[in-house]
C-alpha cells in the first residue's frame, strides 16, 4: 500500500555501535545518556508502579497552575469534598459495577488511590499557592505579553534622551517580537523573558537623569559609565533570544529526555540577567548620588524574586511533558528509550498525538505533521545527541537571519506610517467610537449608522456599498458643478466591483479573523494597509476581484513549474533520483490539493494593469525575505516574518511560485551534478512550513464556523475562492477512484528555454558531492597557537591514530589537528569522520606531583553518537599520544593511540596491539617492512596494488550494504575492523561517498508489499484487476506474487492470475498512479490483440504453409497510440511477428509487455529476460520501463468452476478409496475366519 511521505531505512545499528561494548555510563558531563526528567509520583510523593499502567492524572507539583491565588479556598473545598467521597467509594468496591469497571480497565484502581491519598495534597498545594513570591512570578509570567508593549514604548522615550541605551532597547524590542510571533505558550521561556523585562525596566530611571553631558562621581558622563554594559547587555538577551528559539524547536521528547541539561543551559541567562540589573542599579546609584546602602536593599528584594523566578523555572513543565515523561519512565528510562527504535517510534507516534489534541492557544511550538519512518528516528537521535551548546551555535546563523528580517519589518513600519490624502487626524479626546476611524468615507459611515466598537461584515459591506452609490449618484446630479466628493473620476470603475457579487471577498479583506465582525481596529488596518497612492476603492476593488486575479496568475505558475519537474525526472542525475522522488512525493499532493480547488477566474489585461504595481511590490517584498533567510524557514516566527502580518491566504500562492522557482534551479542542477542528500529534504521542509501555516489557519476557521453552527464543508466551498474546499476534504479529490479518471496538465522541459547561466552555488545551501574525493588537509597555524601555553603547544598539530574497544580497531582512522582555543590553557579541534559526522575535540590539561604532563579532552559527534572521554601522555618527542577512552569521565576502559608526524599510509601496515604485547621485536620488523613494500608499491602504481585496493573497495561496499539493510552481524563486524586497519581516513570516506551513490541508484518505492509488509526496494508489483482504496502492491519474491490476497477495501480476493504492471520507477501517487492504470488497461488490452493475432498467424501458417504470409504490419511508425490501435485490428491488417526485444526469440504466453515505448513499436519482453537482467534496454527501450504482464485470461467464474470440479474429482476419489478399503476389510475377515475354522 503507498505511503504519502517515505524517508529512507537508515538502520539504529552499525558498526559503531559494537554489540561487545557496555551501554554509555549512567554519569558523565557533556551528553550524559540518563537524563533526569520531571519525575512522576502518586499524591503521597511516592513514585507509581507505572509498569503496571498506572498514570496519575496530576502529578504533584510539577506544574505551575494558571489559576487564580483567590481559589485556595474553592480548591481546600473541593479536596475535602474528595475525601468524603472516600468512605462511599469503600461501600462501592463491593458492588458488581467495580468488578466490571475493573475488568474494563485498572482506571477505578488507579482512581482509588489518588483518592485516598488526596489529603496529603492539600498542604504542598496550599503553600505553592499562597508563596507571595511565587504569586508575583505566576502574575508577572501570565501578565507578561500585556506589559512588554508598554515597557517598549517607555524605553523608547528614554532612548531619545539617552541614546546609548539604543542598542540595548533595539535588541529587546526585535527579540521580544521575534518571541511573540511563535506560536506557542511555553512557561520556562516567558520566565527568561520575565527577567529580561525586570533588567529593562532598571533602565527605565535613566529618565530622571536629564542632563546626559553631566558629570559624575569620577568625572564621568552616565553614557561613559554605562556604555559597556549597555552592549554586553544587548549581545546577552541576543545569545538568550537564540537559545530560546534553538529550545523552543526542539520536539516535546526532546526537552523531557534532556530537559535538565537544556533548563541548566536557560537558567544561566536568569543569573545573567540579574547581575545586568544589578550593575545597571549601582552605576545609577553612584551616578545620582543615591546611597549604597539604598541601593543593597533594593537588591535584596531582587535576590527574594530571582530566587522565586528560578523555583518557577523548575517547576514550569507542560501536561503534555508530564504525560511524556510517565511514558519515558515506562518504557525504562532515558538510556533505555534512546538504545531503542519501538521505544522512540511510540514516543514519536505520542508526540504527534499531544501535538493534535492539545488545547489552542497552550500546545508545544508547531511542529510538521510528520510520518513516522525511520529518517525521522534518525533525525531525532540527531536532537537527542545534541548538547545544548551545539543547537545553539548551530542556530545562530538562522537566528541572526531572523534578527534581520525583524528590523527590515521594524523599519517598514516605519516607512509605512504613511498619511494617505484626507485621512483624519484621531483627537486624544473622541465624541464616539467612530471618531477613532483614521478613512473618512468610513468614519462617516460609522457615524451615519450610529455602529458601537464593531459591526457585521455583511452590513459593512453592503453600507460601504450604498455610501460610494450615493456618491456617484449625486456627482451625476451635479453635472459639472464643483461638487466635493470623495470619488475621482480616476476611480470610478474600482465601484463596479464594490457590488453584492463581491461582498463576502470584500468582507473577508477587512474580517482578518473571519470572526463574523468588523472592529474599527481591523478598519484601520485595513486602510492604512494600502499603497500610498492608492485610494480606498482602488484597495477596495483590488480585494474584490484583484486578489482572486492574482491568485489565478501565480497558480497557473505553480502547476507549470511542478508539471515540469515532473517532466524533468528521467533527465535527473541517478544518484539525485531518491532526493527528487521523495520531495515531489511530500510537496505535490499539498500542493495539488490547493491548486485544484481555488475558483479561477480571466480578466481583461486592462483590469489586471491596474493593480500590478502592488503585486510586483509584494513579490519583491515576499522574494527579499525569502533570500534573507536563504530560503530556509525553520519555525512558524521566521514564516511570519517573510509573509508579514495578516493571515496566509493573502500570499500563499506568490510565496508558493517563489519557492518552487528556486527549487525548480535545483532540479535543473540535479540533471548533471550530485547535490547534498538534504538540499531537495531541507527544501520541502521550508514548503511544509507553509502548508503548516495553510492548516492552521484552515483548523482556525472550522472551529470559527461551528461555534457560529455553521457547515464548515459549505463555508469552505467559497471562503477566499473555495481554497481550502479540497483541503477541508479531499477524500473524493485523491481517491483512487477518481486519480484513475484524472488526466493532469502536462508540460514539456525544454533546456534551452529556460534561464541560462545559473550558479549553482548562489542556490544551493549545502556543499555538492566534490569530484575529488580525497580531500587535502589545511595545516594552518592560527594567532591562538602562537600564543598558547607550552605544554598546550606539545599537543597542537594534526594527529592520526585508530581507537579499540573490543575490536582494534573499534571504528575507522581518526584524523585531526589541534588548535589552541582562545583560553591558551586548552585546546580544540574539529573535523569530519570517515563516515562523514561532524565531531569536535575541546581540553586542557593537569600536572601531576611526579611532573607527568596529562591531556584529558572531550569528543562530541554532531549526531548520532554520544561523547567521548580521553585520557593520556605524550611521549619524550611529544610526536605519540596514547592513553584511556571510555563513555564516562570516571570510567576510560578502552585504549587509543594517535601519531603526529607519522603519514597515514604509513600507519596502515603497523600491526595490532596484540602483536607488539605478544613479540615487539617481530611487530617493529613487520611495521617496517609492510610499511616500505607498500610505498614502494603506491610510487609504481602496481597491479597487485591496485588490485588489492580494488578489493578491499569492494569488500567493503558490501559490507556497508549489509550494513545499511540491517543485516551486519558479529563476523561482519571483525571484517570491518580487519579492514580499517589497511585502509586511512580519506579511504573510508570515500567508500561511504560511493556506498551513498550506489544506495541513491536503488529504487525505493513509496508502499509496502501487502503480502511480506517489507517496503518495496527494485520492482513493484502492482495489480491492476483489483479495486479498492488503494493499489494492491506486491514485491518481486515469487512467494509474493503467486500468493492469494483479501483486504477489507477490495471485494473480490486477489489471485495469482491477475494481470500485474512492474514498475522500476518510484511513483508519486498522486500524479502518476492513475495515468499508470490507464495505460495498464489500454497496453493489456493491445498486448493479448498482438499475441491473440501472432498465435492464430500461426497457426495458419502450419496448416498452409505455402500461403506466403506476409509477418509485417504496415502501420505508420509515428501515429498516435490509438491510430496504431485501430490500424493494428483492422481486417486487412498484416500480422506482425513478436519476439523479444532482448534475445529476439519468439514470445507467447506468458510474457511481458512495455506501456511506455510507442504503441506501433509492439515491445515485448520474454519472462527470462526480465528476470535473469533485472529489465532490459534496448534501442529506444530502457530497463525503467513500466511492463504489464500478458498471461492467459482466465475468467473468474472458470477459476471457481475449475476449483469446485477439482474438489469434486477429489472427493469422488476419496468416495472410491473409501469403498476399495472396506472391501479389503471384509476380505481379511474373511480370511481370517476361515483359517481359524
């Protein structure tokens, strides 16, 4: 059956992971494995038997409530009520009922005994709340959004009297903004925020000082004393901004497996904050002159509250990570869950299951709706391996990006506080609500109908209608008098698309919630939106029919660029086929789906001039955006930015059109150039994003339309010209049914058509595949290493050497060279290893009383991998480190040794460990000859050499093979250790660059065989006989495709004598899936006319063999399939002969036939042929063509027949058999009768 999203089957277990080493150590800094997590326990604090599925419904004090403090009271009140009920839920364990219940579930268990434990509840419960500090927090969290404008705005004014806090107030206005865009609730973050506000908000007493040349104590200015503080201040709340956003995209199993390391690394920045707040209080307190002993004891009542800040920040953890948590616990723990595919897949499974029903407005950052495969296990190893620190500088680039796009919005603002001609000026003091309405036309609307603070669109509407008639009206009655009114003559045919036909388009442009109702807060948005040279009924017509306009023209765009991507796909690159295969896979069925439903509509050209000043503008704005984050969207805020304000279905299909334009570049270089794995993945995320954003606004709008009892299927039938109609419901538009019916619009790829000249590497975002896989060192020496400490110096240099840990070696040549960090006591480096992850090395050193030098360092893989400790010396020329490893700082079991001046090539023919301890003398000599003959060898380029490598080339692909198909095992695992021994570093990345390619060229299709439930790798069987919801697919095993099949869709059972279609291509199964069918059907039918045609040729030419049948048909070679059809079965049609186009022998049942070579090309392929070569090409025939099986037509109803006359023949022989062996019973009888007589 197809799945809509597939990623590649990236196994959990490889040959890093040895099953002969111990699982990491429970301790351990960096990457600890068992991470604490918010621990669950009954109400009497003890921990629950969770392995008995107990899962308490409110764990004690692990959450801070958003009730109100005054509800003590009602909550005492209710615990006592609970207590009460105790003594009758006693009489009720007697009953039948708690059998049932009990039998149902251990629920009533579980309920019994919360209840008896509720009592010990009330008094942890009761102090939380009544804590005055905690109060103050609580408040100032739940206050937090309401109070930042504010607080802004002040700062603002201050600025202008001291403008060198502006660096400082522009980093926190641009963060907190950024913070308010996400969409998310998260406690822990607004507590930072909460702080950082607080640390502002000392900034705020500068107002007193208004003399900002005026000296101070010291003889210093205010701006002198301050102006550092004020800039580290800006750069921590931008490092604070950015780690928040690196926590705040992190999945909700992420932050309760690492929740302690991630609350450690975020509760720095509450310290920081206040030591900032701090400071900021005494440099104003020695400046005014206040005295010191004042401002300690302001400090003291800060010091009260950041220690109730920090308690809050602990105890700030979501339901939804509780409920996390209780499964992690359940599942065995951290170390447990992370060792463990099933474990993560059901927290996965989980995560995907909170993300959807937790309630609006308090659910985890947005997330992708994602599928569960095992790409996204992979991917999530990555987070869980990742530390804190790493995240957060790997996120800086994108932060910094958003950091851009937030002052470009700022400074837009700015620009666009525009007074358009005859707007009014709003007085501080208004007569009524219609005094606040900037437009006049509108504001005498609103005065006119005596409307409150808001009224309903359609009465808007249809008033704003009545008022421009009148307008005209009364300019006609004029006749050339100097009449004033508010319409020009310019604008007069804006009004004739402010009509009846018009009115929801024009509502739902001023209704941005699409609650129903127009405030005079979404009209003055409305109107103060506009282009500066634009009057209202100009913006007014734009909405009317100019929106539905331009969606039509950027549609129209969009499917002609995925029409051509689709076109593109035998031209791509075989090793990009995978990549491109699954981004159409996840982008062209959502895509499709809005396409499809918009209402289209074609004006006049003069219509459309009128307003593409302003589609230009947005395109522009929206193309700027897009190349500030380097078309990277990561989060829902950084989408936001680039759309603007306002909701998405004002720009989806602009945004949409850019985006596949870029993408479109990079399917043009996937034809001749091997990109990244994640250039096209990464570029479908950033379009999932968008269709995130299409989906919650679609989700917003249905419960808009129920809670008004409305039909949301009918609504969404015309809501902004039907677009979400198909999305709403698309079970009819993508059902297979109707897929086999519909013929999509097909565009032909013409290279030379399309923009030239394009520089890849102005597109693409990750490096392309080199084509010189060995990569050349750089040896740099950096300023830190001149100025690094001497025994720091003993260390710096490139080192090569190989580590065990049961087998030596444990994994393949490291290769790295030390840098001195900016510390000069340490040390770092970073590199990339054989398998292509990222790692980076950080240490120092200690001495010792005896005067040993020891170098203790750090490893920490970019994913996939925990980190590693070291431990060792280096010898008397400071040119061989060896020491201890292990997985914890206490506990280094394992050995290492690296080589500094010591050639990789020269390191390979050094023999184990083993045979030094076992005879040093002979290792030393074997060392030394191995060493010289194979240099000797590689100067000559020998064929031994040569062969040799070729070998182990091959050997090892193999291996990397069984190693990617889950199938290594322990004798596997000493062969790969035998061969990293005799091979570098460079070798081995590039067996894995080549194993990659070879592993891109193998088709893996997007469904699984129905029958062995494994995904489908080289040709698909699918059977085009049977109906149902889905294809009935099949692997290629003969197990599989003779075996009989019932699914509940399809009616019928499915039969090995179905006509199948194999398929070697990966489908999309939205676009292709039909159009395969219907040539499926179309081909069978043509392949039994040929055979049915070939077979009674033949026979008349044995039976009259001097006829002198002419064995070619005299069709045209170039008609269209159906003329070929109709010129193949006309009377007079000579028959031709069908052979196979491989071995041109003769073809009869059972065969193949190819669907995509010319019909007049008669094509066909014999079964040993296709089987023994895996397909054929052949001329104008490739081996990726689609082929239909021709056997025999065997009509169901003579199958069953056939069946039940076997069954009969079986049971009359059964009959006969019966009565033969009773006969011979009666003969022994009577043979035995008469010899005892």
């Amino acid at each position: 059956m197809p799945h809509d999203n597939f990623m590649p089957i990236c196994p959990c277990k490889n040959k890093d992971s040895d099953h002969t080493m111990p699982a990491p150590a429970t301790q351990g800094g960096g990457l600890p494995m068992n991470m604490p997590i918010p621990q669950v326990s009954s109400l009497d604090g003890s921990l629950m038997d969770i392995d008995q599925g107990s899962v308490p419904s409110i764990p004690p004090i692990v959450a801070i409530s958003d009730k109100d403090p005054d509800d003590v009271k009602k909550l005492d009140s209710a615990l006592r009520a609970v207590a009460n009920a105790q003594t009758r839920f006693q009489a009720y364990k007697g009953t039948g009922a708690y059998g049932i219940a009990n039998r149902t579930g251990d629920m009533v268990k579980t309920i019994s005994t919360d209840v008896a434990n509720a009592q010990s509840m009330s008094s942890p419960l009761k102090s939380a709340y009544e804590s005055e500090a905690m109060k103050t927090v609580r408040s100032g969290v739940n206050t937090l959004v309401d109070s930042l404008p504010s607080l802004i705005k002040a700062l603002d004014e201050v600025a202008k009297l001291h403008p060198f806090i502006s660096i400082a107030v522009g980093a926190f206005r641009v963060v907190v903004e950024l913070d308010m865009k996400r969409r998310d609730n998260d406690k822990k973050i607004a507590s930072l925020f909460l702080e950082m506000k607080d640390m502002m908000e000392a900034l705020l007493q500068l107002d007193s000082i208004k003399e900002r040349e005026a000296l101070g104590p010291g003889g210093m200015t205010i701006e002198a004393r301050m102006q550092n503080l004020v800039n580290q201040t800006a750069d921590d709340i931008t490092a604070c901004g950015n780690a928040c956003d690196a926590y705040a995209k992190k999945r909700l199993i992420v932050k309760v497996i690492k929740g302690s390391v991630w609350e450690t690394t975020l509760k720095a920045y509450i310290d920081i904050f206040a030591k900032r707040r701090k400071d900021f209080v005494f440099a104003l307190a020695i400046h005014t002159g206040i005295g010191v002993d004042d401002a300690n004891r302001k400090l003291n009542t800060l010091g009260h509250k950041i220690d109730a800040i920090l308690e809050f920040f602990t105890k700030a953890v979501s339901p939804e990570q509780q409920e996390m948590a209780a499964l992690v616990q359940k599942k065995g723990g951290p170390t447990a869950v992370m060792g463990s595919s099933e474990a993560l897949t059901e927290l996965l499974i989980f995560n995907s299951i909170a993300a959807t029903t937790t309630k609006r407005g308090e659910r985890e950052a947005p997330q992708h709706s994602r599928h569960t495969s095992e790409n996204d296990l992979e991917s999530l190893r990555a987070e869980l391996f990742e530390s804190p620190a790493v995240a957060i500088r790997n996120n800086l680039e994108i932060f910094e990006r958003k950091l851009k796009m937030q002052q470009r919005e700022f400074t837009e603002e700015m620009r666009g506080l525009v007074h358009h001609e005859g707007d009014r000026v709003i007085d501080a003091v208004t007569s009524g609500p219609h005094d606040r309405i900037i437009d006049p036309d509108i504001h005498e609307i609103w005065k006119e109908m005596r409307w409150r603070g808001h009224v309903k669109a359609r009465h808007f509407v249809l008033a704003l209608r009545d008022y421009y008639r009148q307008q005209i009206d009364a300019k006609k009655r004029a006749q050339g008098e100097n009449l004033a009114t508010s319409i020009n003559d310019d604008d007069e045919w804006a009004l004739a698309w402010i009509n009846i036909n018009r009115l929801q388009a024009i509502a739902e442009a001023f209704d941005d919630d699409a609650s129903g109702f127009i405030t005079i807060a979404e009209v003055n948005q409305f109107t103060s939106s506009r282009p500066k040279d634009w009057s209202l009924p100009h913006w007014l017509a734009y909405w009317a029919i100019g929106w539905q306009m331009t969606a039509t023209y950027y549609r129209g765009k969009v499917v002609e660029l995925l029409a051509k991507m689709f076109a593109m796909r035998p031209r791509i690159h075989q090793a990009n086929t995978e990549a491109v295969q699954k981004y159409l896979s996840k982008v062209y069925r959502r895509a499709t789906t809005l396409t499809s439903s918009v209402i289209c509509t074609f004006q006049d050209d003069s219509l459309k001039a009128r307003f593409q000043s302003y589609v230009n503008a947005e395109e522009q704005r929206i193309r700027e955006g897009l190349e500030t984050v380097r078309y990277d969207v990561d989060a829902m805020d950084t989408l936001t930015l680039i759309t603007g304000p306002g909701r998405i279905t004002k720009s989806i299909f602009p945004l949409l059109y850019l985006l596949l334009k870029r993408d479109f570049e990079i399917f043009r270089i996937c034809q001749n150039m091997v990109i990244h794995r994640d250039e096209l993945w990464d570029a479908a995320e950033t379009i999932m994003w968008v269709f995130d954003a299409v989906n919650y606004h679609h989700n917003d709008l249905e419960a808009l339309f129920q809670q008004q009892r409305l039909d949301p299927a009918q609504q969404f039938k015309s809501y902004a010209s039907a677009l979400f109609d198909y999305w709403h419901d698309n079970s009819k538009f993508l059902s297979l049914e109707n897929l086999r019916e519909l013929e999509w619009i097909e565009y032909d790829y013409v290279e030379e058509n399309e923009e030239q000249n394009i520089n890849p590497q102005t597109i693409l975002n990750f490096p392309t595949a080199l084509h010189n896989l060995y990569n050349v060192p750089e040896d740099n020496i950096s300023d830190s290493d001149v100025l690094a400490d001497n025994n720091v110096k003993s260390i710096l240099g490139r080192w090569h050497g190989l580590m065990g840990a049961g087998r030596w070696p444990h994994i393949p040549f490291a290769s790295f060279r030390f840098h001195a960090s900016t510390d000069p006591n340490t040390y770092e480096a970073s590199d990339v290893a054989a398998q292509g992850t990222g790692y980076t090395l950080h240490g120092g050193y200690t001495k010792k009383d005896d005067g040993t030098v020891e170098y203790n360092f750090s490893k920490t893989y970019m994913v996939h991998s925990c980190k590693r400790y070291f431990t060792g010396t280096l010898n008397e020329d400071d040119e061989r480190l060896s020491g201890s490893w292990g997985y914890s700082e206490t506990d280094k079991p394992y050995r290492f040794i690296f080589w500094k001046k010591v050639p990789p090539e020269t390191l390979i023919a050094r023999p184990p460990p083993s045979e030094f301890e076992e005879n040093k003398t002979k290792a030393l000599w074997k060392y030394a000859l191995t060493a010289v003959h194979n240099e000797v060898r590689r100067k000559m380029f020998s064929w031994s050499y040569l062969k040799e490598r070729r070998a182990i080339r091959k050997e090892y692909l193999e291996l990397l093979e069984r190693e990617s198909d889950n199938l290594i095992t322990a004798a596997d695992l000493d062969r790969f250790s035998m061969l990293d021994r005799m091979v570098t570093c460079e070798d081995v990345r590039c067996f894995y660059v080549l194993g990659d390619r070879q592993r891109r060229l193998v088709p893996t299709h997007l469904a699984e065989c129905d029958v062995c439930a494994v995904r489908i790798r080289g040709a698909r069987m699918i059977c085009i006989q049977c109906r149902g919801k889905d294809t009935l697919d099949f692997c290629d095993k003969s197990a599989c495709i003779e075996a009989n099949k019932t699914r509940e869709d399809i009616t019928q059972p499915h039969l090995p004598t179905h006509a199948f279609v194999k398929v070697r291509t990966v489908l999309d199964e939205t676009r292709d899936i039909g159009k395969l069918l219907r040539m499926s059907d179309s081909g069978l039918e043509r392949a039994r006319k040929l055979l049915g045609s070939s077979m009674q040729a033949g026979t008349n030419e044995s039976t009259s063999a001097n006829d002198g049948i002419e064995l070619k048909t005299e069709t045209n070679l170039h008609a269209p399939r159906e003329e070929a059809d109709a010129a193949g079965t006309g009377a007079n049609a000579k028959v031709a002969a069908l052979t196979c186009v491989s071995c041109s022998s003769g073809v009869s049942y059972p065969c193949w036939y190819c669907i995509d070579c010319p019909a007049d090309a008669s094509t066909f392929v014999c079964v040993d042929c296709d089987e023994k070569n895996g397909g054929v090409t052949v001329g104008d025939h490739l081996d990726t063509h689609s082929l239909v099986t021709c056997k025999l037509k065997v009509a169901e109803d003579d199958a069953e027949k056939n069946t039940e006359q076997r069954l009969s023949a079986v049971e009359g022989r059964l009959a006969e058999l019966t009565a033969q062996m009773g006969r011979i019973e009666k003969l022994l009888e009577s043979l035995a009768v008469s010899r005892s007589a």
